[in-house]
C-alpha cells in the first residue's frame, strides 16, 4: 500500500462520523451516542545496498481505537447529557486505591516497629 493510499484511507476513517454514531429513537425520546476515537500511524522506507546487492524497502502502519463516552438524550425538546460508565476503570481504581492504602499501612506499622 502505498502512503497516499494509506492517508485516504486514514482521513475516511477517522471522522466526525465515528465520533456520534447514528441518532435512533427510545422511548420518545432521540438517541445519539458519542465515543471518544483516536489514531495514529507511521511509516517509512529505503533503499541501499545489502550484503547481496541493491536492497529497498517499505512499510507503513495505521491504527484506531474507540471507546463509548455517553449519548446526548433528545426528549420533549430538551437536550441532556448521560456520561457512559466504565465499571472495569472504576474497579481497576478502586484496586489501586486499596493496595496503595494496604502499603501505606503496613510500611507505617514497619517503621513503628524499627523507631
């Protein structure tokens, strides 16, 4: 592929469009669901001579990722806003926070003991 190619592809893909996904209507009122997207790529090439002639070479990488951060909520001519949960970010910080307060609680007691 080449880097032209791979910018046109780059520029279709990250859009407005992957951002707010497609309105539907619940209940009466009109959904739109948003997510936070990001991307990145590289590339590079060269030629010269190898250990058994002429060498050249080429390579390029692109990658996207997404992730739900709510929907704006359409109801009765009233727009909100719902933020997405992300229960597996909230557990992952409460384990941090409780390892950290086990550490900080027995280094205490240890320094108690040696004072």
């Amino acid at each position: 592929m080449k880097y032209a190619e791979l910018l046109a592809q780059a520029r279709d893909t990250i859009t407005v469009r992957r951002v707010y996904g497609e309105p539907y209507e619940s209940d009466g009122a009109i959904v739109i669901p948003a997510a936070s997207v990001g991307g990145g790529g590289g590339g590079g090439g060269g030629t010269g001579n190898g250990p058994d002639g002429e060498g050249a070479g080429e390579g390029v990488a692109f990658g996207v990722g997404a992730k739900p951060v709510g929907a704006y909520v359409l109801r009765d001519g009233r727009l909100t806003w719902h933020p997405a949960v992300d229960v597996n970010a909230i557990i992952e910080t409460a384990g941090k926070v409780l390892i950290a307060g086990v550490l900080a609680f027995a280094l205490t007691r240890y320094a108690k003991r040696r004072a």
